[in-house]
C-alpha cells in the first residue's frame, strides 16, 4: 500500500472534539461496572462522559489511545469490540475530514468484504466535499448493528472502493443476526446488514480508506485490545498463585510474565515508531505487533488453563468469558497470511536503507 506521504494532505478534524478525560478515570469508570455488564448501556455511557474522545493516532499520544483499549479490553472485550470500532469510526472522520458528527453518535466500522455479501453505491447530487449516495447490498459482520447509531462501511461504486456514512434509523436498513452462533464474543451479536435504497455519505475518495496511513494505525490498534485482555488473564494467575503458591503455577506465572512483558514493550515501540512517523507506511509496523501480541496472547491463556484448572473456567464468570472471547477477538488477526504478509514487506525492503533487527 502507498499511504499519502505528504502532511498538507491529512486533513484537521472538522469539529471540536471533547477533552478526554483520562486513563485514571476511565480505569476507576470501568471498576464500576457489574460481573455481567450491560455492553450496550455501558457503550453509550462511555460515549457520553467523553472517554470516547482519545487522542487520535499519529499525533503524539498513541500509546495512551492503546492503554485506553487495553483498560476497556481488561473490563470486557464484547464491550471493547463496540467501543474500539466507535473509535476508530472518529478517527476515520477526522482523518478523512468526513461529515461532521454528533457528539453522542455511536458509531461501527464494518469493512469485511467477503465474497456473498457487497453494497453498492449509487452517486447522487453534484460532487461537493461530501458527495451523497444510494446504497443497496449486504454488510456482514457488522458487530453492535443493533446498537449503534451510524456505521462507515466499505462498499463500490463504479467499481472502486469507497466509504460511506450512513445512518442506521432510516428506512432500507434491515438487520439479520440469525447466523450469529457465537460463543466467544456472543454479546456483540454481530449481524447481516441488508441494504436497499438507503442514503449515505461519501467519506473520502476511491481506495482512500485503505491508502490512508491511519489504516495501519487502526490495526495495530486492536493488538492493545489483545493485549489489555491477555493482561487480565494474567491478573487472575498472579491473585491465585499469591493466595496458593505451588512450583508449577510459579512457573506458569514467570512464562505469562515473559509473554506479556514482550507484548508490552512492542507495543510501546510501535506507538513510539508511528508518533515519529505519523505519514509514513506503518504496515510492517502493524503486521509485526499484532504477531507479537497475538502470540502472547495465546501464550497466557495455555498457561492460565494449566496453572489454573477448570475452576474459574466454571466458576468465575468474568474470567470464563474473557478465556473464551479473546481466541474470538484473536482471529482478527489473519495468522500465516499475516505472517506471509510481514515476510513480504521485509523481502521487499532496500537492504542498504533497514536492518530490521538491528538491536
């Protein structure tokens, strides 16, 4: 991909957005809710006292947007998968210059494109900042569709890719969850989105949700995700090897603090990378956290089973579901054909210009 590398091209925010009010107070926000929150009050909560309003990536303060999905993913990451798509959707809009949005407005991202389910665009109107569309076709996997309040989603037009805003409370729009069988990530109910002769908003030119350099920003983005959950994993571990220490669980505890410290010290390089060089192509950057992540991630919960047994799998309601969302929420991550992808970029790098693994 070829994100633009010019600064004058990332347009400023086109409306004020809300202070944030801190990760200190979205923690101590987040201890209130109940062993089996309600996501959807909780979301709308979360938008409402602002801590939806973080600072947007690239801009100097990444690794505080991750702590922020990573205190969210800690607490629940049903809850974090509504939350982190309504995040990302601001970022979008502000990197995009897309429409002006109401500060109350929950938003989903939903970009899948598989091969049964496209939507369609129809231009209408003159080509002014915001050109206005017709959308016809099926989104799928459109996790919070009935929950939230608009949606960017990927869809075509005169056969290039494009994104459209579009209010979920007009007539045309139609959900169908009845594929969704869930286990893992169960409360997000994602659902089939039909679409028939509905109204949208045009967000940027053709292709430019993906050649965007916040594209990559978002991905690695959703290793903080992974990470905040694999790290509360590793919380239960350490308060019962503390209440009953034994050698194995011990050492089950010393592997989930190697795996996660990893994951902790990559991801704080890669914000680090992309604040110093908010325009550049950071897919190498993104593709090689969320491996790490992802790895580790997996790594903690094979320990915490064993270290653990099947007690808190029966009896402890926010660790069995948080064992059982997270290789739900991991599979965002396209495993060996990340890795394919990650072996790519590297082939293809000038060898006189990086040494990828030079300490």
């Amino acid at each position: 991909m070829s994100p633009q590398p010019n600064p004058d091209e990332r347009p400023e925010p086109t409306h004020k957005i809300p202070h944030f009010p801190g990760i200190p107070s979205l923690t101590a926000s987040l201890r209130e809710t109940p062993e089996t929150p309600d996501r959807e009050t909780t979301f709308k909560n979360l938008i409402t006292h602002h801590y939806d309003q973080l600072p947007l990536p690239a801009k100097g303060q990444t690794l505080t947007r991750w702590q922020a999905l990573s205190a969210v993913a800690a607490c629940d990451l049903s809850l974090t998968k509504l939350f982190e798509g309504h995040t990302d959707a601001l970022a979008i809009l502000a990197e995009l210059a897309g429409p002006p949005s109401n500060d109350t407005t929950a938003w989903a991202v939903w970009a899948a494109e598989p091969p049964t389910a496209r939507v369609t665009a129809t231009a209408i109107g003159g080509k002014d900042k915001h050109p206005q569309l017709i959308l016809d076709g099926t989104k799928a996997w459109c996790s919070g569709a009935r929950i939230v309040d608009a949606a960017l989603i990927t869809a075509w037009l005169d056969g290039a890719p494009i994104l459209a805003a579009v209010s979920m409370n007009q007539p045309g729009v139609s959900i169908d969850s009845a594929q969704w069988h869930a286990v893992g990530m169960q409360a997000t109910n994602s659902a089939d989105v039909h679409f028939e002769g509905v109204s949208a908003t045009q967000v940027g030119g053709p292709h430019r949700y993906v050649e965007r350099p916040g594209f990559w920003h978002g991905g690695a983005g959703i290793a903080a995700c992974w990470y905040g959950a694999a790290a509360a994993i590793g919380g239960w571990v350490r308060d019962a090897v503390q209440r009953r220490a034994e050698p194995h669980r011990l050492a089950h505890l010393g592997a989930i603090d190697v795996a996660l410290a990893s994951a902790a010290a990559a991801l704080r390089e890669a914000a680090a990378t992309i604040d110093a060089h908010p325009h550049a192509d950071s897919q190498r950057v993104a593709l090689r956290v969320r491996l790490i992540v992802e790895a580790a991630a997996t790594e903690v919960m094979t320990h915490a089973g064993r270290a653990l047994g099947a007690a808190p799998l029966c009896r402890d309601a926010r660790f069995a579901r948080a064992m059982a969302d997270l290789p739900v929420f991991l599979r965002q991550s396209h495993a060996e054909n990340d890795l394919a992808a990650l072996g790519q970029v590297i082939v293809g790098t000038d060898k006189r210009e990086d040494t990828p693994w030079m300490l």
